[in-house]
C-alpha cells in the first residue's frame, strides 16, 4: 500500500450530507475485476448527464457543469470536503479505489460510514474528521477562495491553512501507523501466526462444530 | 462487576490479540464470499503469494449479478448477455476451483443470496464470527452470532489470516416490547427503528435488538431486522439465542448433530447478554405504535407510516435534514403534504437479501391470492432469495398465485435490489420495493425506490398506489 506523510493539494467540495457508495461508484461499475479504472466514473450520476457504462469513452460523455469536479477551479483536487456521513450504504471498496483512481488522497467530512472509513485506510487513503463546525468553516473558506489549497500532516496529525492555522485531527494509533508506513496488513497480522494457530487449535477442541462441515 | 452483553460475549470468545495500540486481531469462523467483492482479493492473495489460511471456513455463491430469467439462467454462465457480468461469475467459478473453496454456483440447488443461504444450510450458527464483502452481512447475526461487512481488502485479510484486525464498538440495546398489530412485519420494525435513530445513530454501535417483540419474532423476521442495521449506520445487528433459534438451525445441512448439538445447544445457550449488562445506548420502541412503513425518500431514514402525509422540508429545523429532504422530494418527484397512499407505483419488486424468504413470499401470496396487477403497474418481479426457498415456493404453489395474479416468478439472486443485472427501474419510475436502501439511482438510474414489507408491496402491486395492507386484509375478513 502507499504510504501517506504529508500531502498539499487543492480542496475540492462536495456540499451533501450522506453521500452514499452507490453515488461515489454506481453498481454497473462494480462488475469490473480489477482494482483500478474507477477514476473516471467517480460520482458518475452527478457528474455525467447522461447515464453512464462500463467501457465507455467517458471523455465523450456531457457533463454536468454544475456539478463541482467539473468546474475549472476544482480541476486537480486531491483533497475532498464532504458533509456528514460520507461513504455510507454498501461495503464496496470499489468506493475508495474510485476516490484514489481519481486522484484524491484525504477526504474531510464532520462524520464517516464505518466501512468506507476503513475501506479508506487499506488504501493509502486518509479520512479526516473535524468537526462540523470547522467544516462548515472549511466551505466557507473554500467558496471564497479560488485555489483554496491545505496542507495535510499525518504525522503531526494536522492540516495547515493557507493563513497558517493548524487544525488538528485525532485518528487510531494503528491506521495512523500503517498509512504513515504504506504496512502491508495482511504481512502484519501474520507475524502473529502463531498467536492465532494456538487459538485456533484450542477453539476447536472448544467448538468442534465448527470446522471441516464445508 | 457489570455484566456481559451479547456482543461482548462474541468479541472475548473470538479475541486472538488485543494490541497495544488499541486494535485486536479476532478470528473469523465463517467468511461468506460472492462474485462482486471477491475478485480482487483473489488477485491480491495470488500477487503476494498466499494461500487460504482455512479453507473451510469459507464458503461461496454467485448472487449479485446472475440473470433471474428462467431463459437466461437455463444455459448456465455462457449465456449470461451481460459479458462483464459473465466474466465476474465465471472468476468466482475459477478462483474457488483454483483455492478449493467450496461453492453453490449459479444453478446448484443450494445457490442463492449470500445472505439467505447462510442461515438456511446451517453453514452460519449461532456463536460464530461471520464476515462477507457486503454490507448486509449482519443478517446472520439473527442467529446469535457477530456478523458484519467488510470490503474488499479484508476479504483478502481474512482468506489469508482467517482473521481481522478490529477494535470494539460500542454497545447499543434497540429494545421494542409490546405486540406488534396484525398486518405489522419485522421490516415496519427495522424501518420505524432507523427512522428514530437516524441513517448514522449507529454508527460504531453493535446493535442488539431485545424486547417481546424480538423474543416472538420468528428468526426470517429476525433476519430482516438485523439486516437493515446497517442503514442505520451499524455494522452488528443481532438477536440472543432462544428456543426459536435452537428450533431453526437444528436439521440444517451444515448444522451440528447428536452429540456435537447437544454440546453446541449448551454453548449457544449462553448466547444472550447478562442481566446486568449495562449498554452505551439504549433505544425503545412500543410494538403497538408501529404501523406499516413506507420510504418516501432518498434515504433509509425518510420513512413513514403509510397513513401518512410526505413531509414539508420547510417544517425541519435541522438545516442538514431540511436540504436533504427538499434534494430527495425533487428526486422522487414527490411533493410536501401528499398522501403517501397517493403515490402511484410502476414496478413492484418483491425479494433481496432483506425480504426474500419463505415467510416473505408467503406474506406477499396472502395478498396477491386471487387479485391481479393494478393496469398502471409494467412489471412485479418476485425474486426468491435461494434455490430451495423457490423449490419451498412453488411445493407451496405460491409460484403460482403470483403467475396468475400477472407478476414474473424469478430465479434466485439480488436482482432489482441493487439492479447490477438486467432488473432496474426507468429514470422517473416508482417502485415499492421490499429491498434495504432507497439510494438515488439505487435500483437504476433515475429510479424511485419506496421501500416496504413484502405483503405492502403485494398490496401496491394489486391496486397500482400505496394503500395500508390492513384494509386488504379487513375485506378478507368481512
């Protein structure tokens, strides 16, 4: 996985509460059995105005110029401002692979979906959340402020405004470790294989029933 | 010393590390695969060299994108028209033959939605840990057991750990005592239980839903509540062991016997949360106030009862709610202070992982029974959530109650829910759905999901408008 230090980018905004995955990557997407190639059909519904499919020439497609990712001064973003509850609904990571393919690195939202907040980490993708007070602030800020650029610091757990104002951010200790570090997971975990084939071994002898039925 | 809830008991059994830096390692038990989430973490495992930690723990089915026509299904995966379909159920097909990984293909007898084949084949029971790369995955914690969605990247962590990596939620009681009325069903609960708590009240909760209610609920019903947790932001839903639990899993094909049950039956037993168990949050509901719901929006949280009036976003004080519900009235093109009973249906969808089962179909065929299609309603899919809860259908004959009311009688799959297949809704239709999320573009571009319980939908699909179940039923009485 990339890893995630620092990062500067443009700010991007989505102004809704409860952006759903369906709405991040429609379903005729997921069909698809590669991880990459999403980017281009991220918010498909919103940005497109016509309905959109697998294998399509996307740079033919009219576009909804009302729709922020379109418009010329968000052009570039790597950072997106989002409302609450961002990534709810389903548990496709296809949500965050869109969000990454597209080019965004963080996403800034008073409240995330469970899933899709941990979706993001296994992506070398960063969730803030700050609360909605400063968020409100933030699109504030952003609407008068073309070029509205942040500065993102993991390790100092903190975003830097252009007037210099440090916001901070709380995030677990692990997530944190494994974005700062690109870890493999899964290599994680399994340093701990002992661990787990000792549990496992007891758990059968508690719960025969268990194992070996499939 | 506090006791135990149900959730706590699940997490202490399955913890395998609980790490210094807060997050635990907790072992998996049962990973439900399907053809949408898995490919990827197929991949993944090959690219890094992996094997399957334990390989029968896992067990697969192709649900998401399978035709549903009896035509398109009969000649198997080289005639699904839909060639980026075709290609992810045969990936499923190949990946589970190149693993070992046992699987209900397309057309076996034991296929179906993940999540109504899991607790039918006995291959989920109580107590265990159960995981699947799909959001809907608590439904099998209707069983007793700690059930959620994980995406993809863990799907790839699980094959090879057989573990994930988690920290613990919160604890939330959603408690309904009381007697639901006739003609109320276990998704009126669920649907009147998010509109209380919100489409995020639960998030970073593990819900357990208690209460008379529950306790009498027969464990489809359960099935559908726990399913929905999610739309109220839960990963967990669950329900405690009781004798409905033990009466449903004992005699299903994966489910343990003789002497294993009885030692199975003692453990499951203790599957319930302490007395003195003390919840983060605890929310209550009165059975008696629950009418049948109708969602009038753009998201789980937008519902009312049938007898209602669609809301006026200029009464909601919340800004957020207030912008949220004039957004989703343009969408369902809907305006403020009509009847619910006023919006007219053009599809009627009756299946998915939340409503698809044998109860459900039951339910829908009471009302269907000797009544046909309203003329303003093009299509009424029924959709059975698996191969035998069809066989179970049409032994019952309900096929064909649907079959000469005018609707379509389907082969198993998630269909219309998520429409990834040929089954979607127009831009501008209205659709009573009995599926779990009412999303813009949800069951395709464009359409109107309203989402129902199966007999509601029945009802909506035989008069053509929303219209209280209840009154159906009274003239069947009189």
């Amino acid at each position: 996985m990339k890893s995630f230090k620092q990062h500067t980018g443009l700010v991007a905004p989505i102004d809704r509460a409860n952006v759903d995955t369906d709405m991040i990557i429609p379903k005729q997407f997921l069909k698809s059995i590669k991880r990459s190639g999403f980017g281009p059909n991220l918010f498909d519904e919103l940005r497109y105005l016509d309905e959109g499919h697998p294998d399509q020439d996307n740079s033919q497609r009219p576009l909804n110029m009302d729709f922020s990712l379109n418009q010329p001064r968000f052009k570039g973003a790597s950072i997106l401002l989002a409302r609450e509850n961002f990534g709810c609904g389903s548990s496709r990571e296809h949500a965050p692979w869109a969000l990454d393919d597209y080019g965004f690195r963080a996403i800034i939202a008073p409240s995330f979906a469970d899933i899709f907040y941990n979706n993001c980490f296994k992506n070398g993708l960063l969730p803030i959340v700050l609360s909605k007070d400063i968020v409100d602030s933030l699109f504030l800020a952003l609407a008068e402020n073309e070029g509205y650029e942040l500065l993102i610091d993991l390790e100092q757990q903190c975003i830097v405004l252009p007037d210099g104002t440090s916001l901070s951010f709380e995030i677990d200790a692990f997530y944190k470790q494994c974005l700062l570090e690109g870890l493999d997971e899964i290599g994680l975990t399994l340093q701990d294989k002992e661990s787990i084939s000792a549990f496992e071994q007891q758990w059968r002898k508690d719960s025969p029933w268990l194992f070996d039925v499939l | 010393m506090a006791g135990k809830t149900l959730y706590d008991k699940l997490w202490d059994s399955h913890l395998v590390k609980q790490r210094e830096d807060g997050s635990a390692l907790l072992y998996i038990d049962r990973h439900l695969l399907h053809e949408v989430t898995s490919p990827q973490a197929f991949e993944g495992l090959r690219l890094a060299g992996r094997k399957p930690w334990r390989i029968d723990a896992n067990l697969a089915t192709a649900d998401h994108n399978v035709p549903t026509t009896t035509s398109e299904r009969a000649g198997g995966i080289a005639a699904i028209s839909d060639s980026v379909a075709r290609i992810q159920v045969q990936t499923l097909d190949d990946n589970c033959e190149a693993f070992g990984i046992s699987e209900y293909k397309m057309n076996d007898a034991g296929q179906g939605i993940v999540h109504v084949i899991g607790p039918e084949q006995g291959a989920t029971l109580p107590g265990m840990t159960v995981v699947c790369g799909d959001s809907h995955t608590a439904t099998h914690g209707a069983l007793g057991a700690l059930a959620h969605g994980i995406g993809t990247s863990e799907v790839e962590h699980v094959l090879a750990s057989q573990c994930l990596v988690a920290k613990k939620m919160k604890n939330m009681l959603v408690r309904v005592d009381g007697e639901l009325g006739i003609g109320v069903t276990a998704k009126d609960v669920v649907l009147a239980v998010i509109a209380r708590l919100g489409t995020a009240g639960g998030t970073g909760y593990a819900i357990e839903f208690g209460g008379d209610v529950f306790r009498t609920m027969s464990m489809e019903g359960r099935m559908t509540v726990c399913n929905m947790a999610i739309e109220a932001g839960a990963r967990v839903g669950m329900v405690a062991v009781d004798d409905i639990t033990l009466d449903y899993v004992k005699g299903r094909k994966f489910a343990p016997t003789g002497e294993l049950w009885e030692r199975a039956v003692a453990n499951w037993q203790t599957l319930h949360s302490d007395d003195n168990a003390v919840f983060d949050a605890v929310i209550e509901l009165r059975g008696e106030d629950i009418q049948p719901q109708v969602s009038w929006g753009t998201s789980p949280e937008m519902v009312l009862p049938v007898s209602a009036l669609v809301p006026d976003p200029e009464q909601m004080d919340d800004p957020v709610k207030r912008e949220g519900a004039t957004r989703a009235l343009s969408y369902m093109g809907l305006k403020a202070g009509q009847p619910l009973t006023d919006i007219k249906l053009d599809r009627v969808f009756i299946g998915s992982c939340t409503n698809s089962r044998i109860e459900d179909l039951r339910a829908a065929a009471a009302v269907a029974r000797g009544r046909k299609v309203a003329a303003n309603v093009k299509q009424v899919l029924i959709v059975p959530g698996s191969q035998a809860v069809k066989a179970q259908a049409e032994a019952e004959q309900l096929d064909q109650i649907f079959i000469d009311a005018g609707m379509e009688w389907r082969e198993p799959g998630c269909s219309m829910c998520l429409a990834m297949n040929a089954d979607k809704l127009g831009a501008g239709e209205h659709c009573a759905s009995t599926s779990n999320r009412n999303f813009e573009g949800r069951q395709g571009n464009g359409g109107r999901t309203h989402l129902v319980g199966p007999a509601m939908a029945a009802a909506a699909a035989v008069t053509g408008h929303f219209v209280d179940v209840r009154e159906l039923m009274s003239n069947e009485t009189a």
